[in-house]
C-alpha cells in the first residue's frame, strides 16, 4: 500500500483509469456511444459517465471519511446487482431500438463557418424535428449506478486507511479524474468501429451494433449470476 502522499495520489490515479476497463463499464458505454456517430459525442459520452461516476463515488467518500468504516458486503452485492439489471436494460433497450427498424440518417451542419456531418439514429416515427445534442443525461445517470461498482471498493477501502481529510478528498479527486480520463479515452476507440461500419456498411453498422447490445445483456446476465453465487443462492 503506498505510504508518502504522492505515491498515494498516483496510485489512485492508476486505480481511476483500471476502473474504467471494468467489463460492465465498457459494456454499458458502448451500447450509448453505438447510437453516438461522432468522436466528439463518444467523448462527451465519456466525460459524462466520469462524471457521474465520480459525484456517486464523492458522496460514499463522504460516508467513508465521517465514519471511518467501508461498505458493507451486503450493501456491495446490491449495487453490483442493480449495475447487472441496469446493463441488461440498456441491452435490451438497444436491441428493440433495432428491432423496430432504427436507421442510420445522416444531416450536413454548419457551425460557425464550418460545415461537417452528423450521422446519428433515428427511428421511423421520429419526427424531422430532433435532437442533435452530442450527448444525453443517460451516460451520466449510468456512470452514477456504477460508481461503487467494480475496482471503485478497492477505492473506498484504501480511503478508509488514510487519516487525513484533505489529503482524503484529493485522494478521491485523483480517482475520479483518471476515470474520466480513462472512459473518454475508451468510448472514442469504442466509437470509432461503429463510425467507420456507419460511414460504409449500413449492414456492419447493425452488427456491430447488435453486437453491443448483446454484449451488454451477457455481461449484466453474468454479473447477476456471480452476484448470486457469491450470495449463495445458487449453488
């Protein structure tokens, strides 16, 4: 366990950036960043699940810090299960979004002088009239459920350790910046397959799509599964 406080700093860094290769993480933010057609929505998406993450994991910090005690085993295996539930829905969602004949549309925008493409989703009863906004509040409300997921209890346990508050509640900062840091970098490699099968295979485009989708239900569906065996409800 790091002693000086630099050492403790970095390490919580590092710890920030693994926690956003967590499985269930990428699973999540590649079924929002499939329906994203731009790099910089991608990156958007990212930030905000940081986002979230980081104001979930702040106000167990919070918890943490004042009592000096961790979250309970139990407390634990239910947020893990509500991330499962929440991964098959965002799965499902998707696959339905599909299944009702979703399309790729393409507009040509111009801001401030300079003219690019906005390829995106669209449903067939979705009205000329929509939204263009790079992203939605969904990333950051997903980031929020799985801010004690995951590598994050290792997080709190280290916090649990340290004595001062500052140093405590930069601790948390650091964490928080590497995964934000580490899921924008991760949904702009996730978004870029589905940008180029967009730009030219509407078929790959579904696939990988579907792909996503299916990913993300197998992931939470697997998730439940352990979080059940760990609980002993199966055997």
């Amino acid at each position: 366990m790091p002693t000086s406080p630099l050492a403790l700093l970095t390490f919580g860094f590092v710890l920030g950036l693994r926690h956003a290769l967590d499985v269930d993480h990428l699973a999540a933010v590649s079924t929002i960043v499939s329906v994203r057609r731009s790099v910089w929505g991608s990156s958007v998406v990212g930030a905000l699940w940081g986002l979230g993450h980081t104001a979930a994991l702040l106000a167990a910090s919070l918890v943490v810090i004042g009592m000096h005690a961790s979250i309970p085993p139990a407390v634990a295996q239910g947020l893990e299960l509500g991330v499962a539930v929440m991964l098959v829905v965002l799965g499902v969602r998707l696959l339905a979004t599909l299944g009702r004949g979703g399309r790729l549309h393409v507009h040509a925008h111009t801001h401030e002088g300079v003219a690019h493409v906005h390829p995106h989703l669209h449903l067939p009863a979705m009205q000329v009239n929509h939204d263009h906004a790079p992203a939605s509040r969904m990333p950051f409300w997903v980031g929020l459920v799985h801010g004690l997921a995951g590598s994050a209890a290792l997080m709190l346990a280290v916090l649990a350790t340290i004595r001062s508050t500052p140093l405590a509640l930069v601790y948390v900062a650091v964490f928080g910046c590497g995964s934000i840091g580490g899921m924008m970098a991760m949904s702009t490699l996730l978004s870029v397959p589905m940008v180029l099968a967009a730009g030219r295979f509407a078929r790959a485009e579904r696939v990988v799509r579907a792909g996503a989708a299916l990913a993300s239900v197998a992931v939470g569906l697997g998730l439940a599964w352990q979080i059940a065996v760990e609980a002993g409800l199966l055997v």
